[in-house]
C-alpha cells in the first residue's frame, strides 16, 4: 500500500508541480520540492542530534508517518548544540509552520523561542524531552523517571544493597538527564554507595573516556547505570578493556544494546518507542492543524529489556 501511494503521489507531483508544487520531506533546510508556502499546513521537526541512533529512529519514525499522510515535514539537526537549535526554530518560524515538533537539546535553552514560536500562533509538540519557560500545546514522552527506577532497582538485584555504583549522566540540562537522574537516586542514594555521577553527553566514545576515568578513581565498583545505550556501551569497552566483572544497566533500547544485551555485555536496557514517539507526534499535529483538541500530555509506556 505505502509503495502504491508513493507511485500515486510521485505522478501526481509530476503533472501538476508547476501548479501546486508536492509535499516532500526536507532534512535541515535542504527541501528538494521548494520553499514551503505560507499556510501550507507544514511541520517543522527540531531534533537534538541525528548522530545517535534513538533519535534517528524518532526521526524515522516521524518522517515515515509525513509520508504515509503527505504531509510536508520539515527536519533540523542541532546537532547537539542549544544555539543553533534556536537557530534552526527561528527559521522554522520564519517559514510559516503550522506545528514546531521540538526535541530539546536544553530544556531552558529553548524555552524563549519556543515562546516566540507560541506568540506567532504556532502549536508547538516536545516529544522526548521538557521545554522549561514556555507551556507548550503537547508533550509526547516516555516515563524517565519510572523508567530509570525500574533499571537501578534491576541493579540492585544483580549487585545487592550496599555495593559501589556508578552513574554516567547525560547532556547537562536536558530533561532526559534531570529525570532518569531523579528516577535513578530514588534507589541508588538509598540503596547503593554512589562513587561517582559524570556527564559523558550522550556520547559512546565520551562513555568510555568517562568510564576509564571512575575505574582508575575507584576500582571498586559493581555496577554502572547509564542515562542512555550510547554511553553504556562505551562503558562496556572501558570495562572489558579493564577485566573487571560490573554490571551495566543504559536506557533507549536501542539496537545495539539489545544485542549487546542478548550477549551478555549488558545486563539490561529500559525500552522505549522513538519510532512511536515520531510517529504520535506527527499524527498530533495534523489532529492540531485540523482544528481537533489533543490531550496536553501523551505518555509512552518503558519496559526493562534485560
């Protein structure tokens, strides 16, 4: 069926482009079908960073939906950087965008220019992350908090009460980072001997550099709980590297973690649904543009993978 629409819709955009142009998804300005017209009922979609596999799957799952719906989607990396996200929602603005999807890379940091985006009469979607400062028409978003409970309380059992932990913190300010911290310490501070807590940003490479990093601080340490699958599996290299036996817990899911689960590597990871996350905020948006009332919060159900 999708393959059969695809066909359709490329014909149709063929006779009648001149005439009225074809919906088309664009990828960090880069839009192959032209500017998006005013009042054409597009979707701006500010993701935090395309170089992690999470939010790639958000992404797709977003992009597959515009496509199914023929919609125009329009998708902007950050990067991971707060001021060029501001940047790239400004131009969002700029182009006329009937709903702003945004996925913070800093809760605050994006709060005045999602209330700019608010003040023109844009509905605007978090999905994933919080915006702080400015009181957004939808928040789509997995249970951080719960979820990063349940993870550390699955710690426990491997590790038992009292033993050193670790945890590797996400980007500094994302709400991700605060709420699977919260979820975490409501059973680790507790339960465990938390030795040290180091922001490695998401990153697998800056997981491992952070990893090496606490084992030569304190050799001790039985278990690892990371904010997300990228930094958990670089702690996983710095510790196979090191010989040592500690339990790594990480957060999203993601293929390679599940694998690395499967293998034995990891001792668990908390699922969640980018591809559903993408996809419900596509669909709330066109429910926004139609004029139908959405519910101000849509959570996403985690589950321990392990």
């Amino acid at each position: 069926m999708r393959l059969k629409k695809l066909i359709v819709s490329v014909l149709t955009c063929a006779v009648l482009f001149t005439a009225t142009g074809c919906n088309a998804i664009t990828i960090d300005g880069e839009d192959n079908s032209g500017t998006v017209s005013e009042g054409s009922g597009a979707i701006g979609f500010s993701v935090s960073t395309l170089n992690n596999p999470f939010f790639v799957s958000l992404s797709d799952g977003a992009k597959e939906t515009a496509a199914e719906e023929d919609v125009d989607l329009i998708v902007v990396d950050a990067g991971d950087d707060a001021a060029k996200q501001t940047s790239d929602i400004e131009d969002l603005i700029s182009r006329n965008v009937s709903v702003l999807i945004v996925n913070p890379v800093d809760s605050d940091a994006v709060g005045p220019v999602v209330k700019d985006a608010l003040s023109k009469g844009i509905k605007v979607i978090s999905v994933d992350r919080v915006v702080n400062g400015a009181e957004v028409d939808c928040q789509i978003a997995s249970d951080n908090v719960e979820g990063a409970k349940m993870a550390t309380e699955y710690l426990k059992e491997l590790i038992g009460e009292g033993a050193k932990v670790a945890e590797i913190q996400g980007v500094p300010g994302a709400s991700a980072t605060i709420d699977r911290g919260d979820g975490f310490h409501l059973v680790a501070d507790q339960d465990f001997d938390v030795v040290a807590s180091q922001s490695a940003n998401f990153n697998r490479a800056e997981g491992m550099n952070v990893m090496e990093n606490i084992l030569q601080s304190d050799g001790a340490i039985k278990g690892v709980f990371a904010h997300n699958d990228e930094m958990a599996l670089g702690a996983v290299e710095a510790i196979a590297a090191s010989g040592k036996d500690i339990k790594v817990v990480g957060f999203d899911a993601t293929d390679d973690a599940v694998a690395a689960v499967k293998a034995g590597k990891m001792a668990a990871t908390v699922a969640q649904k980018p591809e559903l996350m993408g996809e419900t905020a596509v669909l709330t948006a066109l429910k926004m543009i139609s004029g139908e009332s959405v519910e101000k919060s849509i959570p996403v159900e985690v589950e321990l993978i392990k």
